[in-house]
C-alpha cells in the first residue's frame, strides 16, 4: 500500500484558497480606505454656490458607494440644504 500524503491537487486547492483569502483581504482594506474619504462639511460661515454643488455631488456619491450610511447622508443632506441661500 502506498503511504497517504498530500497530492498535488490538494496543494493547488489551499495555494487557491489562500490567494482568494489574500484578495478578499486586499479588496476590503480598499473598500475601507474609501470609506474614510467621505466629505466633510463645513459647520460655520458661508459656503460658495460653487463649493454647496461639488459637496452635494460627493455627498450622493459617497451615499451612492456605499461609503456612508442612508442615516448619515441624510443627517448630511439636511444640513447642507438649509445652508442653501435662495435670493
């Protein structure tokens, strides 16, 4: 009888399954990092037209991206739509 070991298959399964587990890790860490990037708004003082739209868009991209909770971007929204000045 032939003595039981590793076969090659099994070894090229575990190098598969460690690879995978390293992506995945890899993929999260990015997601991660993203997810710090979420805009900051300005608490005092007068925002810019200009400045109220960028924020705006980074807002529903960040809600978009999965970056920032629905509670959060509409805690977000809120306040920076009271800021808006209609003349």
């Amino acid at each position: 009888m032939a003595a039981r070991g590793t076969t090659f298959a099994k070894q090229d399964r575990e190098r598969a399954k460690k690879a995978k587990a390293a992506q995945k890790q890899e993929r999260r860490a990015a997601r991660e990092a993203e997810a710090a990037e979420v805009p900051e708004v300005p608490t005092e003082g007068e925002i810019p037209p200009e400045m109220l739209l960028r924020l705006v868009q980074e807002l529903h991209d960040s809600f978009a991206d999965g970056r920032m909770s629905f509670e959060d971007f509409e805690a977000a929204k809120t306040e920076l739509m009271a800021r808006i000045s209609v003349s």
